[in-house]
C-alpha cells in the first residue's frame, strides 16, 4: 500500500506500534526495512525527513490483514 503526506511522524509511528504484524518500508531499490524496529524507524526514515517535516510517499507492505486496516484509519482521521 502507498501512503502519504504524513505530517504527524510520532502518530504515524504510534499506529505502526500498535500493528500486529510485520510492517515494512519498501525502499527505492526494492529493499524492505522493519518499520516495528526503533532503529530501523530512525535510520530508514532520516533521510526522508531531512528534505522537511512531511514525507510525500511511501510504499508499506503488511503481514497482517488487520495492520492496512489500522493505517488506514491513521491516513483518514489522522
């Protein structure tokens, strides 16, 4: 799933957090990094944030059925 313009990074993560499953950034070159890991959260995502304070995409892919639906509700009610 594609989501953007996230503003609320802290909201953001706090919905990753709460996900059941696995939750992974796709990168560029097609990697895949554990948005669940603190570090993974803080390394993958500094150079997305450097540019300024909303990202404009990003592509997650989720293990759990359930998590797109918790990302969902982030992207509506913020």
């Amino acid at each position: 799933m594609k989501i953007t313009n996230i503003t609320d990074i802290d909201g953001f993560f706090k919905a990753v957090d709460s996900c059941k499953g696995r939750v992974e950034l796709v990168t560029g070159e097609g990697d895949r990094l554990n948005l669940k890991s603190k570090l993974s959260q803080y390394v993958s995502l500094a150079n997305i944030f450097s540019n300024g304070t909303t990202i404009p995409e990003l592509e997650i892919v989720c293990s759990e059925p359930s998590d797109v639906d918790i990302l969902m509700k982030y992207m509506i009610q913020g």
